[in-house]
C-alpha cells in the first residue's frame, strides 16, 4: 500500500498546487481505484483462466467492485492517511529520490497497464468450458 499512498500524494500535491483544484482527493482518490482495480481485474481474470471457471464477471458487478473501493480508498486517505500525513513524511524528499519514485510509479501504471491488456486479450480469445469472460 506504500506505493499506492505516494501515487494518491503525488496525484494530490498536483492537483492541490498546480492546478489549484477544488478537491484534489478526487483525482487522486480515482487514480488508486484505477489501478487497483486494473489490478484485481487482472488477477480474477487470470485465474478463471488457469482455473479454467469460465466465470462471466458483468458490469454490475464490476461497478459495484468499483464503487466499494473508491469508498474504501476515499475513507482511507480522508481519515488514516491524509494529505498532511503524507506530505509530512514525503516533505524532506531529495530531488533525486522523488525523480527515482516518479519513474518507479510509472513503471508501474504501465506494467498494470499492460498485465490488464494482455489477460484481457487472451481471456477474449480462448473459450473456457464452454463460457467466455467478458462483459
């Protein structure tokens, strides 16, 4: 969860002061979801996969998978771990640190990215025990 507490700072530090958003924690908020979902999205296809379950996973439940973790993740970084605390604690960062984080965060959106895409195709081209994963 570390690296998703620097994505939502870094997203928040952005959208805080830069563009002088409003409410920054909603960017920053969606960003987390994003990924974690991309993330559970890929694993729970990967193993209908190796599972060969054939489970059909539709868009009610992926809105309601999405909704329960941005309401989680909204809580979160409202009450446990707020903008403040996470400025304090990445305050001091080096520049050359917050350089090495922001490629260590791009890397890995983009291999989220990826992973999602390619499990995503091939569970659109195989045809588990007579069902296909899709929506």
């Amino acid at each position: 969860m570390k690296r998703f507490d620097y994505f939502y700072y870094r997203v928040y530090a952005l959208y805080k002061y830069s563009t002088k958003e409003r409410w920054p924690e909603i960017p920053a908020t969606c960003g987390v979801v994003l990924f974690q979902g991309l993330n559970i999205l890929s694993l729970l296809f990967l193993l209908a996969a190796i599972f060969n379950t054939g489970y059909d996973f539709n868009k009610v439940q992926m809105v309601v998978l999405c909704l329960n973790s941005f309401i989680f993740n909204y809580f979160r970084y409202r009450n446990k771990r707020s903008f403040y605390f996470l400025e304090q604690k990445w305050k001091d960062e080096s520049r050359k640190l917050k350089v090495k984080n922001g490629f260590i965060i791009i890397g890995y959106l983009i291999a989220s990215l990826v992973s999602f895409i390619l499990v995503s195709l091939h569970r659109d081209t195989i045809e588990y025990c007579g069902y296909y994963i899709g929506f």
